[in-house]
C-alpha cells in the first residue's frame, strides 16, 4: 500500500430539509469504507459535511419566518446529531457557508474569469426553480412538457456569468477514454461518457442578487452570487486545504490529493460530478481527478423517499428502535453497491432476527456460555495434533477474510457481508457436529474440548473483527466477551496459550414479533 492518505468523501448533504434514510445510506458507506481502510492499516481523511447555499434553502427558510443562516444552521444541527448518532467517524466537516471556503472558492472564479473562462451574456428562457437551473428542449418529455420533476417552471430573461463548459469538452471526452477508473460501477462511466458526447453549452455560474442572495458573492461582480453547485462542488477541495488556510488539525492537500472516492448518489453524477466538476478542476490547474463512486437509491415502496415519507424513515427512528448496528447493518446488507433497493423495516426485523440474533449473537452467545461452563471460562491451548474438522474451519477462516477484503476493496460491501456469514453458519454448525457438551462428559476428550473451544472462539473473534467497520459498537462487545477487547486482527490463532472469555450478554436480544412494528 502507498503513502498515500485514503481520502473519501460524499457529497454534502442539502440543508433545505432534515436528513432521510438515504442520506444515512450514503454517510454509513462512506464510514464503513473509511472504517476499514483504518483497520487494514492505512492513513484515512473522511470528510462530509453540508451544501448550506441556493436557492431552496431560502426558500425553506422564508416559509418558516427563519433568515436563510439560521435555517441552514438549523439543519446542519440534525444532521450533525444523526451522524453522531450513527457513529459517522469523519475527519473533515464541509460547511459551505465557512468563511475559509467562501475565499477559497472567490479565488478560483477570480482566476477563471482573469483567464477567460468566464463571460457575461443574457439568456431568456424557461427556467426551474426547483432544480435552480435554465432549461432547454432536451430536458421535455414525450408530451413536450416540463415534467413534474422540475417543479414549479418560470420564464425568465436574465443577464448572468457563463463558464466555459465547451472549451473543455474534448479534453474531458479523451479523459474518460483513457481513465475508465474515472467512475465505478463502469455502467455509470458508460452513461456519462454518453451524456458528455451529447452535452452541449456552457454553465451559468450566477444568480442575480435580486432574486437571490444567499450564496457566495462573485468576487468581480457584486450584483451576483455564485450558482450553487459551483460553491458546492468545490467543498471537496477547499476543506482538504485547497486553496483555503490550512487547518492545523487536517492533513495538507497535496497528502490527500486527489480524493479516492467521492461517494454520490446517481442522481448527481450527470451532470455535477461528472462534468462540471473535472472541468471545474481543469480550468483552475488542479491535474489529478478524483474518482467517483456512484450509488443506487434506497426507494420506498418502488417510490422515491421524499420529504412526507421522512417520517417513516427517520434514521434516528430506526436507530433508536434497532439499535445503531442493526440500522447500519440492514443498510450494507440489502443493497449491492450502484444498485437500487427498496427499504423495507419488515425486512430490516427479519434480518435482524435471522442474521444478528440468531445467527451471529448465538454463535458468539454458546461459545463464550460453553467457555464458562466447562472450562471456568479459561481455554488453554492443547498439544494435540489439529483434528481435520479443525482445519477446515481455520481454511474457511482465511478464505472468508480474503473474499472479506477482496469484496471491499471493489466496495461490495453485501458481498463481504456474504462471506462473513458462510464463516458463522460453518462455525454454528461445527457446534453442533463437535458437540462439546459431549465431549464435556468424557474426561479422554478434554484436549478435543480445548481444541473444540478455541476455534469456536477464533471463528468468533474473526468474525466480529471483520464486523468492526460495518457494526463497530457491536463488534466490540462482541470481542470484549470473547476476551479480545480491542483486538481485530484478522489472522486465525489470536488466543493465547490461556485464554480467558469474558461474560455472555446478548448484543442482539431477538425481536419477539419480527413481522409487525
Ligand atoms: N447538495 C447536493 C450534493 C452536492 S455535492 C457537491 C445534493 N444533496 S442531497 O441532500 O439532495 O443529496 C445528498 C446525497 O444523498 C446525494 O449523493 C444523493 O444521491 C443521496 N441520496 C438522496 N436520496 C437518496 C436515496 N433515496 N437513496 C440513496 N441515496 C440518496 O444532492
């Protein structure tokens, strides 16, 4: 492994309205990526934060009575606690109204304007006001209409500032030819390589003040403020240090440059991430791109989760009726990485029960009663030759934490879920195949109890190492009973030549009625 600090991101969230179960989904894979590279040793910056700017947050805020500051500061604070809430473990926090980011990013529209990538022109047209930007024909329907997803759509004639999107076309054509890494999954590369071929047209970077201002000012033209996106999009730069004064606490931006994985939704790789920002990046000098890791959506019912479903899937609902882990859980498990799933709690109960309760917690539940029970809780390592059965758990041990890493490594996170289980369904049934309560009765088998007991406690051990990044809290009561507290080493063979268990306490106490709420 390089040097290199592993530097992650995720878009920052919009503070026009509380956080959802989608946004959680993102946060908790960006951490369980960060999480795990930290684990295996490596130098992590995790940075998120909040896109506190444009045109809906005073919008919003208006409705309520609030100035557009006090509405942002607001949200921010309920999605600073559900991060806290989820155990969201980030080193850097964006927020884009920070005085340190507004200079940053005047300076770089300074420079794009001194060099002639930006120019004022007048554009009359219709316009969204909920997706704040002009349209043009492309984005009709079949019916020849603005659909519904755009919302309330204005006429508009408007003076404003353009950047050069055009200019830089051919060059971001030939990167993504020459980059397929630019993107995973690869089937959304192929998308914006599709859309960047069609895509036509500069980007209107401005918002007269007259109809909104609150935003980041252009440092050439009082009358403006900057295009939302603009300001957002370059969040992932300036509070790594581009540009903006270093923070003494954060690592410096060449250590962290370019970022790893910038994890985002679908929605918003055509056009934001996908060509805005490597052109935004180009035009002000930046030579290394960052590489995108595009998801899929957490759908309700087949439908899009919106602001009046918020309560039915309020994050911090679920965490407090759960638990934290088995919300982060269900989170990794029922969904393959730039795939859509739909939540369901129902599902989230079932897995609950047959995965954490039944499944993992019995596991770890037996050994560490059995410990007690028939060894006082001290296991000592016996002599004895390795008996076959023994060996093929540990084999199986040391395939799954390759086919563990393996998977994260591509950010299949379900895939690594996958491995993990085969592990504790082995190892349950290695229980009931080795019978220690047997074994127990019959004094020529204690060195096979031994040996029974300590692989039990090593399949354990490994398996809520593995665990750690996707249910940390879990994992680590989990290894504190089976006498490992800290430890997550991945290796088989951690125990010692006495090993002592800790007390039996179940993590995940079984859901009585895992088909209703
Ligand atoms: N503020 C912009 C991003 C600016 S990044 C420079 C934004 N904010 S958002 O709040 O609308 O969305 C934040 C993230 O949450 C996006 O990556 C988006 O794709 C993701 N999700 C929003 N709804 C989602 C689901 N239902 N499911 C999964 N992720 C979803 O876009």
């Amino acid at each position: 492994m390089s040097d290199k600090i592993f530097f992650i991101t995720t878009a920052i969230d919009y503070t026009n309205a509380p956080p959802h179960i989608g946004h959680a989904y993102e946060k908790v894979l960006a951490d369980v990526l960060a999480r795990w590279h930290r684990e295996r040793g490596r130098s992590v910056f995790f940075l998120t934060g909040v896109d506190q700017h444009g045109q809906k947050v005073q919008q919003s805020a208006e409705k309520v009575g609030l100035t557009p500051a006090k509405f942002a500061e607001e949200v921010t604070k309920s999605f600073k606690a559900l991060w806290a809430k989820l155990g969201i473990s980030y080193d850097g926090w964006a927020e884009t109204t920070d005085p340190r980011h507004i200079r940053a990013v005047q300076d770089v529209l300074q420079q794009l304007h001194d060099q002639g990538d930006l120019y004022r022109a007048k554009h009359s047209g219709y316009y969204s006001i909920r997706q704040e930007q002009f349209l043009t024909d492309k984005e009709r329907n079949e019916e020849g209409e603005f659909g519904p997803e755009w919302g309330e759509v204005v006429l508009l004639e408007e003076e404003n500032w353009y950047f050069r999107l055009t200019k830089y076309r051919g060059w971001l054509a030939e990167y993504l030819a020459d980059h397929p890494d630019f993107v995973t999954p690869a089937f959304r590369g192929a998308e914006l390589a599709n859309a960047v071929a069609k895509e036509a047209g500069d980007l209107c970077i401005s918002r007269p003040k007259s109809r909104l201002g609150w935003g980041i000012e252009l440092p050439f033209d009082r009358d403006y403020v900057t295009y939302v996106w603009f300001d957002a999009l370059m969040n992932y730069a300036t509070f790594a240090g581009y540009r903006a004064e270093a923070d003494a606490a954060l690592p410096a931006f060449d250590t962290l440059w370019p970022c790893d994985a910038h994890v985002i939704g679908k929605d918003i790789l055509v056009p934001a991430h996908g060509i805005y920002w490597p052109i935004m990046l180009k035009a002000s000098g930046v030579k290394a791109m960052p590489k995108l890791l595009v998801h899929g959506w957490w759908n309700l019912g087949g439908a899009k989760v919106s602001k009046s479903s918020g309560n039915v899937v309020d994050p911090a609902v679920l965490a407090e009726r759960y638990g934290t882990d088995a919300l982060r859980y269900y989170l990794m498990r029922d969904i393959a990485t730039g795939q859509d799933a739909d939540f369901n709690e129902e599902r989230l109960r079932v897995r609950y029960n047959a995965d954490l309760a039944n499944n993992l917690g019995n596991l770890v539940n037996r050994t560490v009663s059995m410990a007690r029970r028939y060894r006082e809780g001290i296991l000592i390592s016996s002599a004895a030759e390795k008996s076959s059965d023994i060996a093929t758990l540990e084999a199986l041990g040391a395939e799954v934490a390759r086919r563990f890493d393996d998977a994260m490594r591509t950010y299949q996170v379900h895939t690594a879920l996958e491995a993990v289980w085969d592990l504790t369904v082995a190892a349950n049934a290695f229980v009931e195949s080795s019978a220690p309560w047997k074994l127990a009765k019959d004094t020529a088998q204690s060195a096979r109890l031994d040996e029974v007991l300590r692989a039990l406690v090593e399949a354990s051990r490994l398996a809520a190492a593995l665990l750690h990044p996707i249910i940390p809290e879990a994992a680590d009561r989990l290894l504190a009973q089976l006498g490992f507290s800290g430890n997550l080493s991945i290796a088989w063979g951690v125990a010692g030549a006495e090993h002592r268990v800790g007390e039996p306490v179940p993590v995940f106490p079984r859901l009585e009625n895992p088909t209703s709420v």
